[in-house]
C-alpha cells in the first residue's frame, strides 16, 4: 500500500494489507472532506456515532455538499462504548473518505481503514483510478446539514474518545477480569485448543507486561454477538472467535474489532500520574474468521493480543502504512497486523503504553461506608461512635496513603473528619427511615479519595442511608436505636448497651455495630471456613474487612482490603499466600470499625 493512515484518526482494529486499488474498488465512493460536527445516538440500546462530513472534492461517486456517516460506539448521556470500528477524527480535519453503502446506513469501508490523511501524490494517485475506473454511486440521500462542535485527541496512546482514557480497576484488587471465549465457530483450521491456547497467550503476554489480570473462565456459546452485552450484564470480557452475528462486513480487510464500555464518570476508574481514567465495565473481540490469514495459530495470537489491546484502553501505535519509527511499526498495536509469525508478542511501545493504564504502582483503592445515623431526642448521645465509620484504603504495594476529602453534603446534619475516622452528627431528632436504594441512595454523603503520594484512588463515598431514633435512658440515650432494642428484648428500655445478655463477651453496643444476634452466643463475628487458599467468614452489608496474614502471630501484613457490596451473610477471598514445606503462616480478619 502506498498510502498513509492518519495517526491522529484513530485507533481501530487489526487489518491486513491491502492496496491503493483494492481500497478504491472496495469502496462506493471515495470523497476528500471535513469534519465538522460528530453526534451520538441509541439504537436499540446500542450507540453510535454520526460523522457529518462538508465535501471538498467528490474524487468518485455523486457526494452532497454535506453528508454524514455511522459507526458503532461513541457517547451518549451517561454512558460511552469504545469501539475499534469508530474512527476519532479531528474536528474540521481534511480527511479522504473511502466510503460504503450499507442500508439504511453510509459506514466507512474497512471501518477506520476507510479514514486516510490526504497528501498530494495519494489524491493524484486517486484522481487517476477514479478518471480509470468511474463510480455511479449516489450518496445524496445520505445529504445532512452541519452544527459545529468540538472534539478533544490525545497522542498517549491510550483512547479517549470522550476526553479521558479509560481502565479497569478490579486489577488494582488483585481481582482478575472475567474472561470467556466463544470457540463454537473458529477460524478455518484451527482447532478448539489453537483457539484457547492463541487466547491464553495473548491475555498473558499483557498481564507479564503490566499489573493486569484476567480469570480466564472457559468457553461458552454466546447467544448475541460479544459486542451486543452491556453493563448491567457483568464486568467480563467476551472474547467471540468469530463474526456468525455479521458485525464485520464480509469483504472488509478487518481481521477483528474490539472495544470496551466505560462509564462517564471522570475518576472513577483512578488518577494515574496526573491523568484521570474513566472506569471500564465490560469489553468484547470479534473475530472475521472466514478471512484465510486468521488460520494461522500465530497470526490468530496477534489478532487477539491487539484487539485485547483496545479492549484494556490502547489505541494504535500508529496508522501510517509509510511509519518510519520501527518501535511504532512493530508494535502488536500496529494497525495492521504483521502476520511473520511473532505471536503474542509486545515491544516496548506496547509495554510502555499499558504501562500507563496498568504501572507497577497500582494506585491505590477503597470501598464506601454507609451510616444508619442515631439521633436523640434528649441530649447528647452517651456513644456517639454509633455514627461514625473509618474509611481505610489500600494498595498492592503496602503504601503508606493519606485520606483527601473531595465534597460533603449537610442537608440533614454535619460531617467531620480526623485520621480516616468519619462522624456524623444529625442536625435534628429524625423517625426511623431508609433511602429507597441501599447501593446508590443517601440522606447526606462525603466523598474522598485516597493518595499514595503519586496516584489517586477513585472516589470512595461515606452515605448516610438511614436514621434510627434513640430516646433512652432518659436523659441521656446511649446510642442504641428504640426499635433495636425493641426487636431483641421487647421495649426501648429493655437493656442497656453495657450489658451482655448472651454472655458472650460483647456488650448489646458491640453487638448493634456488628449486626449480631444480643441474645445468641452462635450469632458472631468469626471465619467460618478456610480450604485451599480461600478464607470465609461473617459479615455485614457494605462492612469493609483487612485480612492479613502473620507467620509468628506478632507481626501482621495486609494481604487484602475487601468489602461486602451485598445482602449476603458471608465474604470470602481467594488466592492468599500460602507457605512451602513446614512454615507456617496464620490468618486473621480485622473489621474496619
């Protein structure tokens, strides 16, 4: 090919090497134009993009003055779904359009293969086959009109479609993303095994380049194309070997598409160096297995270390067919794929750029509390750490972090804050109530990141979800609610919270902030079960628990800050260290009060 790909005009997807002439042929019309106005839009519940494009020069086919053009992906409200197939170009960018019809819709041929920075010896090259070989197409009704708008790039190497990259952060837990594959149509030639092995190396050459994990969980046969999942279906990465849901046109020189959805919620995926990430929420790689070169294991192997590639939040290291910098030309990133046989192989662009998203210095993390706030309606209460909670976070690395207030609500009373301890006090003496949603609702809320000096956490919040009214003793209520007291020993003023009903050395107020049983010794705080590398115990909604570990029962190491996000009565991790021949190490769960 004699052409050069715009390096700033995104971003997309493993092709193979085609022509001048192949492009031309391939395409309906071929166009040199400005962007001036990009637009989302839903579908039934998919996103895409509408490019509206002015006409500089109609070079083949009937083009309108203005005209627009789809591709999957972009934003639209809250959410956001990058695709390997949607170009990013640059607003009122001149760009040469290689464009195809596919009712009801105008798409670009070989999808961002179909977008090229203009120069003077490739529009003369094209003007040539053109005058050669006249096309007929009629592209007026595809006629727009144009607003203008603006549109952020970036040359990280890293997608940022909607002005920050994106990342998962499960890794920075030391929890792997969900992976399954769907082998049940493969590539010609390849067997069920080539498929899983091309896959197992390709997500492992990027977890030994970064601190990246995957939890490869077999295979499956998806009902629906994998970039047909959403959200609300999971954070798992759907690796399709194949196209049976006609998502790549057949006569593309695409040999995959991947891409990832993220929400639009600047932080949340962590600050890293600076740079504020968005969190990803799901990813998904087709495959166009009927194209021959996919039938090669090693060729099939870099497809799917590239398209894992964009799916982690990687653009293209370059989209020049003349790239002279050999970093960037061979690079897996590389917009076309090599296919001489390296495999899963990363260079140092390739690591260097991940390493952006995923550093050896994971940023740190934490979890949201939730409060259900007492309040009095005689005097101060006697404990008032019933209001109170300690946001705690953590890092791979063991870091010593320091906690940031970002923002804090006072509709119905106060925050204050010291040494990651955060109190509520009421403004007023409040019935018993709860917010609607437990997992997103408050009555007041304070957020907060972590810094380990370097990276930011993504926010973590402390909600006030409730409130519980408490009026005695009399005088000077002790923090325990009425209708807690009520449930367990009849009245308001059946106990008090010193006193320790079941004998089982927690006071009825330990066993309130626990969420235990007063009148149960066998409802407490305790592991239930350990097997393998797997520990389990008790515990409460939106607790957040330390399990560490200690070889002499003296000195303990955080080996993990977890969090019960749900109704569940139990927790568990896995993975822990464990010890070889006759060591010992001992573990323990340490709630965070």
């Amino acid at each position: 090919m004699c052409f050069c790909l715009a390096s700033d005009a995104l971003r997309a997807i493993s092709t193979q090497a085609m022509t001048l002439t192949d492009h031309f042929h391939e395409a309906d019309a071929v166009v040199l134009a400005k962007l001036v106005r990009t637009s989302p839009e839903s579908i039934n519940g998919h996103i895409q993009t509408q490019f509206t494009f002015r006409t500089l020069e109609a070079i083949a086919g009937n083009i309108p003055a203005f005209f627009k053009v789809s591709a999957p992906g972009g934003v639209f409200g809250s959410e956001a779904r990058f695709d390997s197939r949607l170009p990013q170009i640059p607003i009122q960018k001149d760009m040469i359009l290689f464009l195809r019809i596919d009712h009801p819709k105008l798409c670009f041929s070989n999808h961002t293969a179909g977008v090229v920075l203009p120069d003077s010896d490739l529009l003369t090259e094209l003007r040539l086959l053109a005058e050669r070989n006249p096309k007929t197409s009629d592209l007026r009704i595809f006629a727009t009109h144009p607003i203008h708008v603006e549109f952020s790039v970036t040359s990280s190497g890293l997608l940022d479609s909607s002005g920050s990259p994106f990342r998962y952060t499960s890794p920075d837990r030391s929890v792997g993303i969900s992976v399954y594959a769907d082998v049940s149509t493969r590539p010609s030639g390849i067997t069920e095994q080539q498929a899983i092995t091309a896959l197992r190396n390709a997500l492992s050459a990027w977890e030994y380049a970064s601190t990246i994990r995957f939890n490869y969980l077999g295979t499956q046969i998806f009902p629906k194309s994998a970039d047909d999942y959403s959200s609300s279906e999971g954070e798992v990465i759907r690796i399709q070997m194949h196209d049976n849901y006609s998502k790549i046109l057949d006569t593309s020189s695409t040999l995959g598409s991947g891409g990832s959805g993220y929400l639009l919620s600047n932080g949340e995926g962590g600050t890293i160096n600076g740079t504020s990430f968005f969190p990803s929420s799901h990813g998904f790689v087709v495959l166009n297995h009927p194209k021959s070169s996919l039938s090669d294991p090693k060729t099939l192997e870099e497809v799917l270390t590239h398209e894992i590639g964009h799916v982690l939040g990687l653009a293209h290291s370059s989209e020049n067919i003349s790239e002279t910098n050999s970093q960037l030309k061979n690079a897996v990133m590389y917009f076309q794929c090599h296919s001489d046989g390296r495999g899963a192989t990363l260079n140092d662009y390739d690591t260097q750029t991940i390493l952006k998203a995923y550093p050896w210095n994971t940023p740190p993390y934490g979890f949201d509390r939730i409060v259900y706030a007492v309040s009095s309606s005689g005097g101060p209460l006697s404990h008032p750490e019933v209001n109170q909670v300690t946001l705690s976070g953590a890092d791979l690395q063991n870091t010593p972090l320091s906690l940031q207030i970002v923002s804090q609500t006072s509709t119905n009373g106060n925050f204050a804050s010291a040494n990651g301890t955060i109190r509520f006090t009421p403004s007023a003496y409040y019935s018993d109530s709860t917010v609607s949603d437990l997992s997103k609702d408050y009555y007041d809320q304070l957020t907060a990141r972590f810094s380990d000096g370097t990276n930011f956490s993504p926010p973590v919040n402390v909600r006030v979800v409730g409130f519980r009214s408490d009026s005695k003793p009399t005088g000077s209520p002790d923090g325990i609610p009425d209708s807690w007291m009520t449930t367990h020993f009849g009245n308001a003023n059946g106990s008090s919270a010193d006193a320790d009903f079941d004998k089982d050395g927690l006071s009825n107020l330990r066993e309130f902030l626990l969420g235990t049983d007063p009148k149960n010794t066998s409802s407490c705080f305790k592991i239930v079960n350990f097997a393998g590398d797997t520990l389990t115990w008790t515990s409460q909604p939106f607790d957040s628990y330390f399990v560490q570990s200690s070889s002499d029962l003296v000195n303990w190491t955080n080996e993990r800050l977890v969090n019960q996000p749900s109704v569940f009565s139990t927790l568990s991790v896995s993975e822990l260290p464990t010890t070889s021949g006759s060591g010992r190490l001992f573990y323990r769960v340490k709630r965070i009060e």
